[in-house]
C-alpha cells in the first residue's frame, strides 16, 4: 500500500472521529478543497476548518473510503460511501462517491468530488 493511500485511511478515520486538527495537519496550507454543502471551493485550511464549522453545526456525515485507485496523472481516486444525516436525524444522502485526491509532499493539496456512477 502506498503512503498516500496510508495517509487518506488516516485521513478518513480521524474526520469520522470529528479530529478536524488532525485532517487539517494532513493538508496544505493553501488547500483547494470542494464545498459539497454549499457550492462552489474554500482554499487554505483555515477556510476548511470554518466550511466544517458550519457543515457539523446542521449535518452529521459519516465517509467511509470502499476502493483506492491511482489515475494516470498521478491523483488518488477513492470510492467511498457517504451517509448523511441532518441534526434531527433525518437522512439526508446515502450514496456513493468518489473523492479525488492531489497529494504533493505528502499533503493533501487539492481534491474533488465526483458522483459515483450508478450500476
């Protein structure tokens, strides 16, 4: 298994734990990270941190990465199942999707999300 693929089962586990410090030391200062909640990018971690803020203040997620696959450029695409669930326990999403992962130096420099083909 390679490092980076070590680095995002590190990653996938301490977000669903809540460790946002901990994902957020796995990043670049200067992330590029999709808003899945509200649209458009954040950039830098800072951003991040505040993008969660408000996420976990209405929703409660849960990702767990299912297949690791390195693509020709050199990314890291991850299938993974995401459930979703609003703060009074309705759920909201449970689908699956794929996380697409920039890694240089060993930190997550950007990533995207992409709906999952179904079949």
């Amino acid at each position: 298994m390679s490092v980076e693929v070590e680095l995002l089962q590190r990653v996938y586990a301490a977000f669903n734990r809540r460790e946002f410090e901990t994902v957020l030391a796995a990043m670049d200062l200067d992330v590029d990270w999709p808003n899945g909640m509200e649209g458009g990018r954040v950039l830098g971690t800072a951003a991040v941190r505040e993008y969660w803020k408000r996420q976990f203040e209405v929703l409660d997620s849960r990702v767990e990465p299912r297949n690791f696959t390195m693509e020709s450029d050199g990314r890291i695409a991850v299938d993974v199942h995401q459930v979703v669930h609003d703060k009074a326990g309705t759920l909201v999403a449970d689908q699956m999707v794929q996380h697409v992962y920039e890694i240089r130096d060993g930190l997550i420099r950007r990533m995207e999300i992409r709906v999952a083909a179904q079949g």
